[in-house]
C-alpha cells in the first residue's frame, strides 16, 4: 500500500516538541518533596564482599537511607531470565541473572553494592564517597578463552564453571563439503566490546501515592509493559496500580530493553519504603560500567567453495561474552549465528558457540546485536575465498545470493524467536547492481590510479547483509476520534527518536483519511494502553504499526456504517474523504469524523445491540515469525599508510525494507545506524586491562565519530513487501550498523593492497591499523593476481 | 602498570636506607602526603590526597608494608591505597646497591589501579606515575642532602641522580648514556641521565620546579603533562 500518507516523506508530529524544548524526559520530571538517589559501585572486576561500612555516610546531613544487599530483606532477589533458552537440541545454558546490590561478591567493575538516598544528589553523591567496602580481590576472568579454562575462577560458584551456554546448530553435511571443495579458507576473526552510546543516559524517577494506593514510575525503559508487570508482581501490587511512563527518550539502541537494572528495581522500592518520590539519573561515568554492552566474540571459521567461488558449505565455531550476568538469554550470540548465513545459498551449515561469563559489564542486544558478527565473519570469508577463486568482491556474492524462486527461505536452523529461520522474501541481486552503480564500481581502478597519481590511496568495499527483523509475539493499539475530529492512536511499545509519532499516525491517517497532524500518537505509558511488549529487533514499525493499521481499518468500518445509518445509505455508498463521510458522488451530504464520533456515543435513546460507543477500535498484531529485510552497503575510504588514519569518502547503502511508511524517517534510521557503524568499526572500543578495569570509560577517550567522520550516505531504496503483514512492512533500524564494519575492512585492504593485510578484528582504530601495517610484509605483486595464480 | 628504575644518592647504604624507612621522611617524599604514620615494625599507615587530570582531588588512605627487609640491601613493599574514586594496589622491590658514587636504588613496582580513576584517568596514569615518581625522588634526595649538610656541615650541588622510570618493564639503567637518552628523549641531553658524571653539572643547583611534598591541604594535582622535568638532576 502506497498511499496519500503512507510512503510519503512527511515532517515529523513530534518534532515541535522537541524543537522548542517542550519534550517531557524522565529527568524533567521534578516532584515535591523529592529524594535522590546514588550508588556505591564496585572498583573490582571480581572480589568477595568481607564487608561495607556505611556508619560515616548515615551521619552525613541530608542522607535519608543507605542500603546494602542484606538491607533488602526479601526484596533481593536475582533478576528475571528474559528470553529463556530456545528449544535446541543438546543446548546447555547456565542461568544468572543479575542482583540488585551485590551481595556477598562482585562480579564487574561498576556492579551496584549500596544505594544512598539523600535530599538532593549532591548529598547523596557526597556520602556515597563516605563508604567503605572492604573487598578482597579474586581473579579477574575477562579473556574469553581463559574463561573456560579448568583452572579460571569461576564468577558464579554455584554453576561451577564460566560456561553459559553450548549451542550447536547445523543443516547439510559440511564435512562433506569440505571433501569436495576447490578452496578451503580458514580464518580466526575477533570482534571486541562497544557501548551504545545514547546521548540520555538511563533515568527513573518513582512515586507512590498513598491516597490512590498507586505507583508512578517515570523509566527511560524501551519496554514500559514488561516493566510494569514485572514491577507489580515483585512489590506485590495490581498491574493496574503501578503507571509506567516512558516518555520521550533520548536513544536506545538496546541497553534501554534490558529488564531489570538494578536501579529500576530499587528507586520504585525505596519511594514506597519511604514514602517520598526519588529521581536517579545517570552519569555518563556509571553508563559506561552499569548500561550494557555489546560485542566481544572470537570465531574461528571456516568456507568451502568451489571452483566458480560457489559456497558449499560453512562452518564456524565461537565463544561469546557474556559479561558478569546472562539476563538476556542468547539472543545475541543466536543472531550471530543465524545472521552470519546472509543473503546467500549456504547448502551446508555448522554452527556452534559457546557463551562464557567473564567480570565484565553484562552483555545484551546494542543496535545490530550479534548481527555484526556473524556478518562480518561470512563478508570477510567472502571476500577471502574471492582471492582464491580470482574473482572480485561483488562477483563472488552475485554467484551467491538467493535467488527469487528461493523464497520462502528455510535455512532449517532456530532464530532468536525460536522460530525456523525462514527467510519471507528477498531480492538481492538488484540491490547489488545499484549500489556498484552508486558508489562507482565500473570506473573503479580509473578512480583509484588517478588518486594513485596524487599520492592518494584510495580503497572500495561492498558488502551484503540481511537483517531479521519485526519479530512477535504481537503488539496491540487503540484508536479512536474524538468529538473534535482528532484521532487518538495509543500503543504499548516506547519511543525513543524513531519517528513512531509521525509513522504510526501516517498509517492511521490513510485509513481514515485525515490529516497526519491531526493524529496524535502516544506510547510508552501503560495507562495509555495495557498491552504489549516493546522496542526492540527492529520491530516497532512492522509490529506496532500493524496494529495500528488494524485498529484503523476498524474504525474505519465503524465510522462507514455510522455514517450509513445516519444519511439513510448503503455502507458501499459511503466515503471517507479529508476527515468527513460522505455519500459517494454526492459530497454535500456528509458529516465530519468528529460528529459521527459524537453521534455514536448518544446521551439517549438506544444503540443496536452488540455495538460499542465511539469510534474506537481496537486491534493486536502477532506475526507467526519476522520478516527479512537485507542491503548492501559500499564504501569508499582514502587511507593514509603513514599515519593509519582512514577517512570515510563515500557512503552507500541500498536497503529493502519492504514498503517504506516514511522514506525520510528511513533515512534517517540508516543514516544513524551508519554512524554508530562507522564508530564500530574505526573509533568505538571499549577497553578493558587484565584486572577487568574499563580503561576508557569517558568521551575523552573513548572516541564517538563526529559529523566530520560520518559522510552524508547516498542511499536507495528498494521495496520488496513482506507477505506476512498487510502493510508489507519490515524493519530499518539495525540496518545501517550491522554490515560497516565489513565493509570499512574490504576497503582498507583494497586501498592497502600492497600490504599483505588482513583486516580480522573490529574495532579498529588508528593506532592498531598503524601496527597491523607495521608487522605487515609488503607485496611483490599485487594482491589478485599473485592469489589468481 | 610497571613502574621501575633507579636513582642515585650521595649517601652511604645505611643512610640511604635510614631514609627509606622513616616515616617522616617518607611522607615528605609522596605527592600528596598528608599524613603517614608508624604502626608497626615495617607498617605504616596514612593518607594522601591526588587528582588526576578529570578526577578532582580526593583522600586516600594508604597502608605500606615492607617485607623481606635486608638490610641495608633490599626490602619488599606492599601497598594498598584506596578512596572515593578506586584503588591502587601493588607490590614493590628496592634494592640498594654501593656505587663509588654513594647509592645506587633499584626499584620496580607493579600497580594495578581500578575503578573511576582507572576508567577516567587512564591516559593520564603513566604520565602521572612517572611525574609522581621522580618528584618523590627528588625530594627523598634533597632530604638527604639536608641530612649531609647537617651531619658533615656542607650542601654539595646535587645528591642524587634519577633516570626516569620506563613503563613497558624495561629496565634503563643508569650507567649507559646511549640508553638512558633513548628512554628520555625529552631529555637535553645525554649528560643529564648519566650517573656520577652528573654530579658536577652546576646548571641544575636549584630543584625545577619547586616542589611541595607533604605540605598539608596540598593536593598533587598534575594538571599541565607538557612540562617535563629533566631527569636526572636536582
């Protein structure tokens, strides 16, 4: 469907909101009487706990309560499992979940011990300084092979080993495709930890009320609903007297979906302990200990191809970091799993990872999640085995990709939904083809000498991704016109800049035909609407705004039949048309969408049995399984060999994301996701020592790209519907992340071809491109031919 | 981290070892030093008061043991030291040795440091420990220097002589200008990292700069990494 609203690019309903600075966040939210809360975090990666003092800080002015774990009576206790483990054969996973306070031991650097509550943060800020954990050091486990070592210290006793979880997944015979290969290339490739870097950090904020006997909590969280509930069940409250509301939220990108943090589990507690509202905000410092992270894993891999450069098989063996706790389940080693298959035709498939605990911030989803990896792996033994077979990088995938007659697609493994991973529908030799076009593959080696001829190296890169995306179990909205002929759209899922103000309105106003800023959307407040899971994979467009193009076409059909009652018509004889119904070819006889809303709710006489008041709907969407969205990126960066510093020229990506509601809103998620990309690949890293102590843990040294690094992307867009919602919808917002790295490393390589460099790791950055240059021999010949032969 | 190296005093071992294990002395010679005090045969206790570049200056406490003592020869440390902003915990080896010169000291630490200070002051830490380091030094030497003068009734130009401790582990010693000048390549010159030759360069009478251990209420806050000290004068 490509309509009047849906598919085109309109500005932004939220917009003048946050603009004129009129945007609620949770650290805007300032109540009487309010307290505020700090924390006292470990110095330690791991240590026993012998004991904490916390007599100097009670004595402080102004310090309302201090608590350590053992203050939380029967409120301590670990954190839910929230995506349990998926039914794979043989799989083994290790639970535990993370605490609220340590207690007894530490596991990570910045893991909360005690919690100060004081009248302003500074007093509380000040006190926490005053406390003193006394804490004996045990080994600190952060490498991941020595995690599984016999000999490591375990992080969790009562598991008795590091091991998380032992995965294997696989279809076709690999070994047999080993035997009949051409080529075999075998490579180790490391990927290492970033964060997600949200410009607002994590903030609650808690208020119970003692007279409506309700609970206020105002959470940057990117799942209200789920907060809610768990929230309810753990202080023992109806669902319906705890009111979450996350308001608009500076960024995502993942850590937000995490459930419980600490602090969320604590700040709502200690408002009804005490009977005042309290506010914790975070600093930039604790984001970097205490928000989650992603990335690090170690594959070891392995593709036969065959002499035309055809996959015959893959096989891939990794371990993944966990971090301190494994709340998350495997979500993201999963998607490293299944995502590394790509676009492409892999007949034999073995996959096995192994999830490891190390003392180490805890590990969930970060925009891509685990996407990256596996990505990067299958591009980089792509691009390998291209050398082998003496073809060019975007040939060897054209021989590879899934072609139309292909889908539905079973690559007969589980994805992260515990769903078969079945591909709907794809088409990606095209999206190729324009982005060759796009970043100027023809006319490539021209470019390239010309720069030659200045002293410039320049260096190309293509590489292909798809992205699962849009998965269930379901979201649900509500719509309804009010009197004044404005529509109200309500969901459950939260908002944190993605746009979903404008694109779920645009939904609802091609149904019913109204103004897009006439439609006023709300989410993230479970007063608002009860139902829902929330933001995340990628999934609120094609989920949430399905649901909204349920509940309108309901609406829709209310206002059609009340409307035929009320001008004496055949419902078929009735149109809805800029935000009145009206009798087809007859305009005069009609009545606004605001007076059908009134009429249908009457203050007497009767209503036909079975109706409902208004005209509200409405409607739940739960798709069986995601739907597969894909694209290539192509870049063009200029390297200076000298100083290992790179420099992104050109940027492309072709993405199919089935039909756009809004190419501008698109464009906009692609374009972010390629600067964190970007950052990914050539800034972000965090880095920890042997000890487990985050080294970098400020802007200052831990280096965002700038607009300075981040080149305007040229993009097209490619529209294959997918078959499974109405709208064909799938989504965009990992898009732009998930393939840079892979890219960013075909071109360092092509524009340092005269070393004989093999970029294997992300992140990168100046300093290790300058020492992978230093220990790299140069070439006698260059790097094609000399593999051709 | 790896903190070592060695320095040279114009003092007998039995001096210089004196020295080292005298509490008020000690606390002269730590940026930083508030207080520190005896409690035990080679255990001491205090507090000091450090920032780092963004880390605004705060108290640690500190606990020194010292083990394995021969004296006058070696003695082994272990330090904790903790506050509001982390830790540093390590372990030390000193080893004094004659020198036609007076006394060479051989030292080599390794520190692990944690928490905000180690997240936020990282980059600055090396260069802290080394400017930490060289100020204590210099500051033991000129506390020995008055202990000479007292004692045989004449100041001499220069009593000791450091080369600046290296980071990776690597030793520099003392004796080879070539070296040593390759480790400092801030340094003016070779002639200011030699040992006894070093004695008689008149240019470096006067401490630069004027340092201020132990003076209460005085934060050691490193705030400008540019200015290097040349090493191995006083």
């Amino acid at each position: 469907m490509s309509g009047r609203y849906v598919g085109q690019s309109v500005l932004r309903n939220e917009d003048r909101r946050l603009l004129t600075g009129h945007a609620l966040f949770v650290d805007d939210v300032r109540l009487e009487g309010m307290l505020h809360a700090a924390f006292v975090r470990s110095d330690h990666a791991h240590a026993e706990i012998r004991s904490i003092d916390v007599s100097a800080a009670l004595e402080k002015p102004g310090v309302v309560a201090v608590y350590t774990a053992e203050d939380l009576g029967d409120y301590w206790r670990p954190g839910p499992l929230l995506v349990p483990p998926p039914p794979i054969e043989g799989i083994v996973f290790n639970q535990a979940t993370q605490v609220p306070l340590a207690k007894g031991r530490v596991r990570h650097a910045g893991e909360a011990v005690v919690m100060v509550v004081a009248e302003s943060r500074y007093l509380a800020e000040d006190a926490a300084a005053e406390i003193f954990v006394d804490a004996e050091p045990l080994e600190a486990v952060v490498d991941l092979e020595r995690a599984l070592e016999p000999d490591a210290t375990v992080i969790h006793p009562q598991l008795g080993t590091n091991l998380a979880a032992h995965v294997v997944q696989r279809h076709g015979d690999y070994d047999d495709a080993k035997a009949r290969a051409a080529h075999v290339v075998t490579r180790r490739f490391h990927y290492d930890r970033g964060i997600g870097g949200a410009i607002e950090n994590r903030a609650v904020v808690a208020r119970w009320d003692e007279q409506a006997q309700e609970l206020t909590v105002w959470d940057t969280t990117q799942a209200p609903i789920p907060i809610r509930n768990g929230l309810a069940g753990m202080l023992g409250l109806m669902q319906s007297q705890v009111r979450v509301i996350a308001p608009f939220v500076g960024g995502g990108f993942g850590p937000k979906i995490m459930m419980f943090y600490p602090e969320e589990v604590l700040v709502p507690w200690v408002a009804m302990q005490l009977g005042r509202p309290v506010k914790w905000c975070e600093d930039r410092q604790e984001n970097f200990f205490a928000t989650t992270q992603e990335r690090a894993q170690v594959h070891d891999a392995e593709m036969a191809v065959d002499a035309d450069g055809r996959i015959l098989g893959v096989r891939d063996t990794f371990i993944h970091d966990c971090g301190a706790y494994d709340p998350y389940g495997l979500t993201v080693p999963i998607n490293s799993q299944c995502t590394l298959l790509g676009p492409y035709d892999v007949p034999s498939y073995e996959g096995e990872f192994r999830a490891v605990f190390t003392n180490r911030t805890t590990v969930t989803p970060v925009r891509g999640a685990g996407r990256q990896h596996g990505v990067f792996v299958m591009e980089r033994l792509l691009d390998l085995a291209a050398r082998l077979v003496g073809i060019d990088a975007a040939e060897i995938r054209r021989r590879n990709y899934l072609v139309q007659d292909d889908f539905p697609h079973d690559h007969k493994i589980l994805f992260q939904d515990f769903q078969p991973l079945v591909y709907d529908s794809g088409n990606y030799r095209p999206a190729l083809e324009t982005a060759l076009e796009l970043i100027g593959w023809t006319g490539w080696a021209e470019e390239k000498r010309r720069a030659a001829d200045e002293g410039r190296r320049l260096g190309i890169g293509v590489v292909s991704y798809v992205e699962g995306t849009g998965i269930g179990p379901y979201e649900g909205a509500r719509v309804t016109v009010e009197p004044n002929g404005r529509v109200r759209v309500a969901t459950g899922l939260g908002t944190q800049g993605q746009g979903h103000y404008t694109a779920f309105a645009q939904i609802v106003a091609e149904a019913l035909d109204v103004d897009v800023a006439d439609v006023l959307v709300t989410t993230g407040d479970t007063r608002e609407f009860n139902w829902g899971t929330g933001t995340f994979a990628s999934r609120g467009a094609v989920v949430a705004g399905s649901a909204c193009h349920a509940a309108a076409q309901q609406v829709r059909e209310k206002a059609v039949g009340v409307a035929a009652r009320l001008l004496n018509v055949p419902e078929s004889e009735v149109e809805l048309a800029a935000g009145c119904a009206r009798v087809r070819g007859e305009p005069e006889r009609s009545l606004t969408l605001g007076e059908l809303a009134m009429r249908a709710n009457p203050l007497r006489g009767g209503v036909t049995p079975g109706t409902e008041p208004g005209l509200e709907c409405t409607a739940y969407f739960g798709p069986d399984r995601g739907s597969t969205a894909s694209g290539v990126h192509a870049v063009v960066v200029e390297v200076d060999a000298e100083t290992a510093m790179a420099k992104f020229l050109r940027y492309v990506v072709v993405h199919d994301c089935g039909k756009l509601i809004n190419p501008m809103l698109v464009e906009g998620q692609v374009e972010g996701g390629v600067a964190h990309g970007i950052g990914n690949a050539f800034f972000e890293q965090l880095v920890y020592d042997e000890q487990g102590q985050l080294m970098n843990a400020s802007f200052a040294d831990y280096l965002l790209p700038t607009s300075l690094d981040v080149p305007r992307v040229g993009m097209a867009h490619r529209e294959t519907p997918a078959p499974m919602n109405a709208l064909g919808l799938k989504g965009v917002g990992e898009a732009g992340c998930i393939p840079t790295g892979a890219a960013f490393a075909q071109a360092l390589e092509d524009a340092l071809d005269d070393y004989e460099l093999e970029v294997r790791e992300i992140p990168l950055s100046p300093n290790r491109l300058f020492e992978l240059l230093r220990d790299a021999p140069r070439r006698t010949s260059p790097a094609l031919s000399e593999t051709h032969a | 981290m790896i903190l070592d190296g060695e320095f040279t005093f114009r003092a007998d071992r039995r001096s210089v070892w004196v020295l080292l294990q005298d509490p008020d002395v000690l606390v002269k010679a730590m940026p930083g030093a508030q207080r520190l005090v005896q409690t035990g045969d080679g255990t001491y206790e205090g507090h000091i008061r450090i920032g780092v570049g963004p880390v605004t200056a705060a108290s640690w406490t500190l606990t020194v043991a010292l083990h394995d003592r021969e004296e006058p020869a070696s003695y082994g440390m272990k330090v904790e030291s903790k506050g509001p902003l982390g830790f540093t915990r390590g372990s030390a080896s000193v080893e004094l040795l004659d020198e036609p010169a007076g006394t060479r000291m051989k030292y080599r630490a390794d520190m692990q440091i944690g928490g905000k200070v180690a997240g936020i002051g990282q980059r600055l830490l090396d260069q802290v420990a080394r400017m930490l380091t060289r100020q204590g030094l210099e500051a033991l030497s000129r506390e020995m220097e008055a202990r000479l003068s007292l004692s045989v009734g004449s100041a001499s130009a220069s009593v000791g002589v450091a080369t600046a401790p290296t980071l990776d582990g690597e030793l520099v010693t003392g004796g080879e200008s070539e070296d040593a000048a390759e480790a400092n390549p801030e340094s003016g010159g070779p002639a200011g990292a030699t040992s006894s030759s070093g004695d008689d360069d008149g240019a470096s009478t006067e401490p630069e700069p004027p340092l201020a251990p132990g003076m209460p209420d005085e934060p050691a806050v490193v705030e400008d990494l540019d200015q290097e000290l040349p090493p191995g004068t006083v």
